[in-house]
C-alpha cells in the first residue's frame, strides 16, 4: 500500500465549476501538507501549503486538513482552462525531510 | 533572484550506458534534492545533498549517485541505464530544516531505449 493515495482522474468539469481534490495518506507522521501544480512537461509549481488541521485559503483556492482522518483536499473555485494541469499532493514527516508525493490527479477544465 | 535551473532539458541514451544530469539551485538555497517522476506517477526521492553530503535517500540501488559542489549546484550519475529509468527527473533546491518551499526545476526527461 501506497504511503499517500490520490485517485489519478481524469477529472473533467466545466469553466466556472469547483474543482475538488483529495489525498488520503496512512501514517500519521507527516506533519505538513502541500499541493503542487505540473503542467505536462514542466517541474512541480507550489500551489498551497498547510501544517496545521483546518482550512487554508488563497483567492481561488482553499486546502483542507484534516490529521485526525489522515485526509487532505484542495478546492478550486471559478476553475478556468489554464487550471487545466495534473495536481498533486505531497506530505512531509519533518522540517527540510523528503517530499512524498501522491500519484496526482490530472483535472481538464473545458470551455 | 534565480530560479533552479537543469540541464540538459531531455536526452535519449541506451541500455547500460551512464548519464549525467545537472542541477543549479536557486539563490540562497544550501540544500538540493533529486526526484524521478516516472509517466503518469507522483515524483520518488531519490536522495538529497546538505554541504556536499549525502542526507537521506530513498529506495533506489547504489547505480544512482550524485555530488554537490561548493555552490550547491548539483549533478545526479545514473549506471547501467535500463529501460526503466526513462523518466522526468526533477531537481529541487530549499534551505536546510526550514519548512519553506522546495523549489523545483523544469526537469530533465531522459529516455532510455
């Protein structure tokens, strides 16, 4: 079993929706939480970052924790084609530790 | 300030031959890890480099090895290249324990035929 699960989409919906992702992940030891943005092709973009439990919001996008269920979502508001990109969860145990990444989930975002 | 940068941008080799891939670390950043992101996967840590020393690795055989040199740049070595190294390699540079971002490159596709 994989340390964090991210079902891989792909997840279709239509400009103006809300896009909704989620991770669960299986040992409590990761103490912060991030969501990353890849375009095909290109490096990882940091998109949130969390360490606590709770909601975290900036402008469009609000990431949510929650350590007690060992699940963490990030919403997408007013969702636009250019958010049309694979995205992707990634925990961290410690401070400067390694990123452990989900598998992504590829969101289209059509006109 | 600069971003992190990496080079080449994609190159093909074959079977059992070596490679070596580059990385610069963004400005002010001291510490510098390595990824493989294989087609439709998440990113795997391949290791990290603090003061030019190897800090952590992940689950990937001795073939896989890297330097950093004084001005954090960073150079990851592959071995005897097998089909399934064909991947996005990714190369991320922070600041050692902080809990700032990892900033990444734009990657190195390596395809192995």
């Amino acid at each position: 079993q994989k340390e964090v699960e991210q079902d891989p989409g792909p997840l279709s919906v239509p400009e103006g929706a809300i896009v909704s992702l989620n991770c669960t992940y299986s040992n409590s030891a990761f103490q912060y939480f991030m969501w990353y943005r890849q375009y095909s092709r290109k490096g990882p973009e940091l998109l949130m970052y969390t360490y606590s439990s709770g909601n975290k919001e900036d402008g469009r996008f609000t990431a949510q924790v929650d350590k007690s269920s060992k699940y963490i979502s990030l919403f997408i508001r007013d969702s636009q084609p250019s958010d049309s990109a694979t995205y992707l969860c990634a925990m961290i145990k410690a401070a400067g530790n390694k990123l452990t990444f989900g598998g992504g989930t590829r969101v289209l975002v059509k006109p | 300030e600069t971003g992190v940068t990496q080079s080449p941008t994609h190159l093909i080799k074959t079977r059992g031959q070596q490679v070596t891939l580059r990385c610069s670390s963004q400005s002010g950043h001291n510490t510098v890890s390595w990824y493989q992101q294989a087609l439709g996967q998440g990113p795997q840590f391949i290791f990290q480099y603090y003061r030019e020393e190897e800090n952590g690795r992940g689950n990937f055989p001795p073939r896989f090895s890297g330097l950093q040199f004084p001005n954090y740049s960073s150079e990851l070595n592959v071995n005897a290249l097998e089909l399934d190294d064909s991947a996005l390699y990714l190369c991320a540079s922070s600041w050692v324990d902080s809990e700032d971002e990892q900033f990444f490159g734009p990657g190195t596709r390596l395809t192995v035929l």
